[in-house]
C-alpha cells in the first residue's frame, strides 16, 4: 500500500483526518497500481489470465473457459507462431509446441500430403484435437495432413533388461506399456 502520509510535511501527520484521509487515498492509489500492473500483465500472453479472451477472440479461436490456462495460452501461440504463409518449419514449430516434444513433418508431395511424425514424445499427445484443428487451419487447402506416433520399440524393451515377471510386477496396462519409459 502507498503511504501518502509520508510524503507530507510532519505538521499534518498529527492531525487524525489528514492521517484517515492519507490511508484512504493510498489504499485507493495502490488499488489502482495493482489494476494497472495486472491490465499491461494481460498484454503478454505468458502472463494474461482473463485477458486470455481477447487474445483468443483477435486470433478467432473459441475460448474454452474449461480449459487451463497453460493450455489456452499454448493454443494462442500456435496459433500466432502459424500466421503468415505456411511452411513446413511452420508446421513443425506448431505441432512441437501442442506435444511438448520433438516433431518431424515428412511431405508427400505426389499424394498431397504431409505426415506429422511425434518422435520425442511416446503415444498420442494430449490435446491431439486442438492440434488437428490449429493444423487444419494454417495448412494450404490442397493438402492432407496425416500423424504419426511412436511408442516403445522392441530395441528399448530389451534394453531396459527385465524379465517377464518384473514386467508383470509393474502392472502396467497396454496403453501405459506403449509408452512405457524409465528415468
């Protein structure tokens, strides 16, 4: 809180208004501080929390108020990082960003297509749908996009050196075995 009253000569410190006066006007003041500091802190997309709306409604994407923050303001910088004219490396940055792991984009040119292959991340990353939609969005019309996971290689499993019943002994589903990873 902003102290007005030191700001002032000590003469009217003594006086039981001007003191009540003082602290009103600085509770005010440091209200308005704190708005301001919060106002320009949605202006950055790493910080803004209810200014995630407008960002989202600049760019035309439908706010999910459901939706974590984190996840929104992700959606927001794919959805920046793919404006302008669309490229593979384009492609590449925005699909990294929705699997938090390396990418590859294999084109296929002659069918139309291009493949996004997830290689540092195993199995179907988590938000796969806003993924596909954002893609939809930036890549030409002409072309398909198609994806690709990866999961846990024979060379891997032999690596981790189990045996079968230590492999039982973790209990793990098929859909947790696929992505199975240690360390």
């Amino acid at each position: 809180m902003i102290m007005l009253l030191d700001l002032l000569p000590d003469n009217y410190k003594k006086s039981e208004y001007v003191v009540d006066l003082q602290k009103a006007f600085g509770e005010v003041v440091g209200n308005l501080i704190n708005d301001r500091d919060d106002f320009f802190g949605q202006l950055f997309i790493a910080d803004a929390t209810w200014g995630l709306s407008a960002w989202e409604k600049a760019l035309g994407i439908t706010t999910d108020q459901s939706k974590s923050y984190a996840f929104r303001r992700e959606r927001i910088q794919a959805k920046l990082r793919g404006s302008g004219t669309t490229t593979m490396a384009m492609i590449k940055q925005v699909a990294a960003a929705y699997s938090y792991g390396d990418v590859e984009v294999i084109e296929d040119t002659s069918n139309y297509k291009f493949t996004v292959k997830f290689v540092g991340t195993l199995g179907i990353p988590e938000n796969m749908s806003d993924l596909t939609l954002t893609i939809e969005e930036i890549k030409p019309a002409h072309l398909r996009c198609e994806f690709e996971y990866t999961y846990i290689s024979w060379d891997k499993f032999e690596n981790y050196n189990k045996t079968w019943n230590e492999w039982d002994g973790l209990e793990l589903s098929w859909d947790e075995f696929e992505i199975y990873k240690e360390g």
